[in-house]
C-alpha cells in the first residue's frame, strides 16, 4: 500500500483515494486554507497547475488547525478558491493534519524531514509535500515557501525529467 492508496475524498464529498486526485502524476500536496495571510500562495499554485497539468498537478487539503483559518463548508471553500483565485486543481475533503485525528496520509507525509532536516507535525497552513508519480515523498516546504520558489520548482521538474 502507497500513499496513493489512501483514502481520501474529494471536497464534493466523493469518496475516493490520494491516487484518484494526482491521476498518476507528481504532485504537490499544500494545506490550504481560505483566511490565511499565506493564502495569496493559491496563485502561485494555480500556475504549477496550468502551465504543468498535463504532467504535474497540485491537491488542495484544506485544514481548520491553525488559527481556525478554513471554517467554512466545502461549498464556501470550492466558492472561494473559483471565484478569488480561478483555482482548477484537485481538493480534498477538510481534514486534519496534526494530533489525535491527524488523516493518515499526514501521518505518513510528517515523516519526511524539511530542508533544515526538520520531521515531525506540520508548522502552518501551506507547508508543501512532493510526491513522485509512484506516491513516494520527496521534498517538503514549508509554509513560507512560496510556490513559485526556485527550489520547489527545480523539485518539480526533477520529477518531470
């Protein structure tokens, strides 16, 4: 079983698996939230998603643990990110990414140390996960760490080949 596997469905509610959303290709999966003063990154992710979609792809996983920043319904935030930022990319259902009910694919994605060396429980709304096409991890950025970076980038197409 891969991170691919995992349950994990659609901000519509539709049931499906981490690999439904990434359909096969590398993917950066962000925390996301609505009220955020990080929540501008959402262009900057909207642009990995269309110059890079038919190889690439971005999931949205929205998360109310900080600062109780992404309260709204799955509605609001599918309303949100369309009308504010043109977002196109996959979203998941809200979930939890740290503490008792932290979702499994957090449980597994806070193993993988950031680029100080630094594993554990995610810091912020919009830290940053890599994923290979096969569901395997490898890079991790954090929240301030804008999309567009040069080193998120570079990570991307190093997976692009």
């Amino acid at each position: 079983m891969t991170l691919l596997d995992l349950p994990l469905a659609r901000l519509d509610g539709t049931p499906g698996t981490l690999g439904d959303l990434t359909r096969g290709k590398p993917a950066l999966l962000v925390n996301v939230a609505s009220k955020c003063g990080l929540t501008p990154q959402y262009t900057g992710l909207e642009e990995l998603a269309s110059e890079l979609g038919d190889r690439f792809t971005v999931v949205g996983l929205p998360c109310n643990q900080f600062g109780g920043q992404e309260p709204g319904t799955s509605e609001e935030i599918a309303e949100f990110c369309s009308a504010t930022y043109g977002v196109s990319f996959p979203m998941s259902e809200k979930i939890d990414v740290n503490g008792d009910g932290r979702h499994a694919l957090y449980a597994e994605l806070i193993t993988t140390p950031d680029e100080s060396g630094s594993a554990g429980d995610v810091s912020w709304n919009f830290e940053k996960f890599l994923i290979a096409a096969d569901g395997s991890v490898v890079a991790r950025f954090g929240p301030r760490v804008e999309p567009l970076d040069e080193r998120v980038v570079s990570a991307i197409h190093a997976q692009l080949g």
